[in-house]
C-alpha cells in the first residue's frame, strides 16, 4: 500500500507527505530523522489515506498541495 498523510505541527502549521511505510515515517518525523520536518515539533497525525497505485497516492498528494486542493483539506479534511 501507499499513504498520502497530513500532519498538525506544533507552529500550526500542515504538512501533506507519501510513504509505502506510515509507521516507520511516521516515527522519522517524531524523532527529527525527517528533513522537511527536523526543526518543528510534530503535534499529530490528523488524516492518511492508503492507495493500491503509487500513482493515485502522488497524485492525490500533488493534488493535496494545489490551491485547490489545499481549500479542500482544509474545508474537508482538517
């Protein structure tokens, strides 16, 4: 499986990312092994979605991080 995931920051802020493992990202992000996420704490997990295609999941994930869709997580998803 493949995961597109939205994490809360502890500046408020979002980050939408991909992986194939969520767990082990998920434990790199808490233990700043992450650069995109090395100097901000993170708060928590508020939404995954997994796919069967690698494709579907990076698109969804470029769509995530589109105007138009970052007005969709944040009416929808957030």
């Amino acid at each position: 499986m493949f995961y597109v995931y939205i994490l809360k920051l502890k500046n408020g802020q979002h980050y939408t990312g991909f992986t194939r493992n969520l767990e082990k990202r998920l434990t790199r992000h808490k233990n700043h092994s992450s650069p995109t996420t090395s100097r901000i704490e993170l708060e928590e997990l508020i939404f995954f979605a997994a796919f069967k295609s690698k494709e579907k999941a990076l698109d969804f994930e470029r769509y995530l991080k589109s105007s138009s869709g970052f007005a969709f997580r944040n009416k929808r998803l957030i």
